[in-house]
C-alpha cells in the first residue's frame, strides 16, 4: 500500500489499512507479526441434505488463546450456556446476509469515524464489558482500558471487573467510557458503584439484564469454576467502601478470608434475585442525578416488546444481545433480534441502538451496521488477544479488526460508516439447519 495514498488528507482517523503493510515489511526487519487473528470459516459443523462437512479446526487465534490460559481461564472464557446453541445461531446468523460491493467509488475519501453518546471515536466499535479479566492476564482490565484509549474507542468495565474502577478510569485516561452495571439488591452498595464510576470518569450506565445469575456452562460447573468463591477477581467490590461496610458487619475479614470475601461480593453481583421494569425509574433517576444527565442505557434486549418498553421508560440506548449465547441456550440469534427490532419499531431517533454478540470480523461489523445498529461492542476477539500477549496482544487484535474494516472499506466502495444500509446487504431467510449444531467460536 502507497504510504502517501491521498486517504490520509481526508480523514479525521488513523489510516489503518497501514497496519497491513506494516505486518507485510516485518520480514524483511528479522520480525514477524506478533499471532494470527484469524478466526473464520473455521468454527462450525455444517449440516447439509444430510451430507455432513466438517469445517477446519477453530480458528488460530483461539487455539493460541487456548494454549496460554489455565483451564479455568479458557472455560470460562469459551463456556456457553448448555449445548451452545445459542452461540452457534449466533454465527449462522451473519452467514445468511451478503455484502454487495461497490465499484469504482473514490474510497480515497473514505473515513471509518463515529460518534456515540457525543463521543468522536475511530469507529463504532466499543469493547465489550467481560469481567475478571485477572483470569487471563495478571493486570486484569489496565491494559485493556489503556489500549482502548490509545485507539480512541469506547470502553466499557463490568461490575464484575478484577480491578478497582478508580485505576480503570486512571488506566483509560482521557478515553471514552462507560460503566455496565449489574445491579445489587442493595440500593445503598447500587448507589456507590454509580457514585465511584461517575467519579471516576465512566460517562454512561449500561444496566445489564439478562444475567442475574450465570446461565448453566457445563464445563464450569464440573470444575467448580468460579474464580470469585476462589479468592479471585473481586477487587472492584473489596475496593467500595459501602462493601467494605457489609464484610465488617458479617464478620468476614477479606485478607484471611479471600474466599468468603470474594463470594459475598459475586453474590451482590449475580444474586439469583430478577430485577423488574418497576425497578427502573428509580435506577434512572438516581444514574442520572449522580452523573448530571448522562445516558443510561439497558443491555441484554433480545425481544420486541422489551425495546419499545425502554424507550417509553426513557433509556437513552438499548444494546441487542444474548450475552454472547452463554446465558439461555437455544434462544434467537442476536442478530435476527436485531433485524425484527429495527423493522418492527420506530426507534431509531427515540434510543440508540447498539448491538454485541457475536462479532468476529469486519464484516461483521459492517453487517450488524448495515441491519440498523449505529454500534457495536466486541468481546471474546480482544479477551483472546489479552490471553495471548497481554496489553500488546489486545492492541494487535482492535488494530487489525479496525484495519480490516478499513480495507473493507476501501476495497468495497464505502466512503462512511453512514453508508452501511439495507442496500449493500442480501439476506437470505433465516432457515437454518434444523439439526443439532455446534460452533466453538
């Protein structure tokens, strides 16, 4: 690639298609890139008029993954929920629809930038909230949080994080944030989370709601594998002060009693104990005094009715998603969620509509776009990246997912992300295969 392309003159983003040519010249400098970030088509068993087509080993940057986690880790990263139905129409999901490309359009014009929440970002790509990052690398969510502002793209903590929220917000710098809640049924322990992420820079809520407890993952249960009842990854709760208050009144010393601790803090967390459309105003308003206004937002919406139910309560944005199949098996595919969510409702000026589940390239991204989503939130790409090489590895997966998108971009005649519309799509019905299938990635 001409590193004097007149792109660069016309972009308010880095020109990440550099990033390919910069892994091409390694070579010839005694480097190599640092692991491949291949993923696709290598993560399903296709069955077809009953000929049965077993597709390549799962992808290399799971395998890599694989290699550097303890068992614990990679089950609880690669864990969904029961037989991994879900996870698998997650993926069959995005085969049925086909990017038209575009030809002879001047790309050299083009620009992957987005805005979210008054946020100007490099693109609307959010990394995804996925706690107890200790669990795959020893500084947890600091290197993810630094890397995030480093490429100017949104970041978003769990409640569930491994690292206090005041050296996340540090971590993250002057980088975009937001704080994705799952909510006690504690209202005082609900106040001060909120408190310390306002406090602490996280300019919206993201109330999780579709996880009140963990959906079945057979291998965790048969190991036991929970880090949390272990000792490990309950900072961000030892670290709240009205926590802190509720271990003294039980009695539980954190430093003798790790475990104990760390329980007491996950079951606040994923208590067991469904929350309800009547709770809400209230979580709302008091988000919303805190922060002075800031959006609030709810993340798990799989259903019709539920989306047009938030925007008559005033969410600011809803985040279409299944957990990434790993809490109800057998459920919608989060993208055909999506598409009936965006055709049966008029919402799209009434909340923001954001979408995770799923995604593992760029046309991924540029799909879920295309069907009405205005952004979208990746996971399991960068917790394998953190896996693999820690910070560094997080930076190479996001910048070779945003240079992909770039050269999609490129070579596919797009100029804008506004230009991703039903247009450049052919979908096909959503028949999928009726037999039981499965997909590992």
């Amino acid at each position: 690639m001409d590193t004097k392309a007149p792109n660069k003159d016309h972009r308010t983003t880095p020109q990440y298609a550099l990033y390919q040519r910069e892994n091409f010249w390694k070579s010839n400098e005694g480097e190599v890139p640092p692991f491949s970030t291949g993923n696709m088509p290598c993560d399903s068993i296709f069955i077809l008029r009953n000929q049965t087509d077993l597709a390549p080993d799962p992808g290399d940057l799971e395998e890599l993954a694989k290699e550097k986690l303890t068992q614990g880790g990679w089950y609880y990263a690669s864990s969904n929920a029961g037989q991994s139905y879900t996870h698998t129409q997650n993926r069959q999901a995005f085969y049925r629809h086909r990017i038209i490309p575009r030809m002879l359009v001047d790309t050299n014009t083009r620009d992957t930038r987005a805005e979210i929440f008054g946020h100007k970002v490099s693109a609307p790509i959010g990394f995804a909230p996925i706690g107890i990052n200790k669990i795959y690398h020893p500084s947890g969510e600091l290197p993810v949080a630094k890397v995030a502002k480093e490429l100017n793209l949104p970041y978003c903590l769990s409640t569930a994080g491994s690292q206090p929220i005041e050296d996340v917000g540090a971590a993250n710098g002057q980088g975009p944030r937001f704080f994705q809640l799952y909510m006690p049924h504690d209202d005082e322990l609900t106040i001060s989370l909120l408190k310390r992420a306002h406090n602490s820079g996280f300019t919206a809520c993201i109330l999780t709601v579709d996880t009140w407890q963990l959906g079945w993952r057979h291998n965790d249960v048969h190991t036991s594998n929970y880090a949390f009842y272990h000792g490990i990854g309950a900072d961000l709760g030892l670290s709240d002060p009205v926590f802190q208050k509720r271990l003294a009144e039980d009695g539980i010393d954190p430093k003798k009693q790790p475990n104990e601790a760390g329980a007491k803090w996950i079951d606040n967390v994923w208590h067991g104990r469904a929350h309800s459309w009547e709770k809400m105003p209230w979580l709302i308003k008091t988000w919303k005094e805190i922060s002075g206004g800031k959006p609030f937002c709810l993340k798990g919406i799989q259903d019709v009715r539920d989306a047009q139910k938030a925007v008559e309560i005033g969410c600011d944005g809803i985040v279409v998603s299944n957990h990434a199949g790993r809490q109800v098996d057998g459920a919608i595919a989060s993208l055909d969620a999506l598409e009936k969510i965006v055709k049966a409702l008029a919402v799209g000026d009434k909340t923001y509509i954001m979408f995770d589940s799923g995604i593992r390239s760029a046309s991924d991204v540029v799909k879920a776009l295309a069907i009405g989503a205005k952004f979208v939130f990746v996971g399991r790409l960068w917790v394998w990246g953190l896996s693999i090489m820690g910070e560094h590895g997080v930076r190479h997966v996001m910048t070779s997912l945003l240079s992909e998108l770039d050269i999609l971009m490129n070579v596919g005649g797009f100029q804008s992300i506004d230009q991703f519309d039903r247009n450049m799509l052919e979908s096909y019905p959503p028949s999928y295969d009726l037999m039981p299938v499965k997909s590992r990635l």
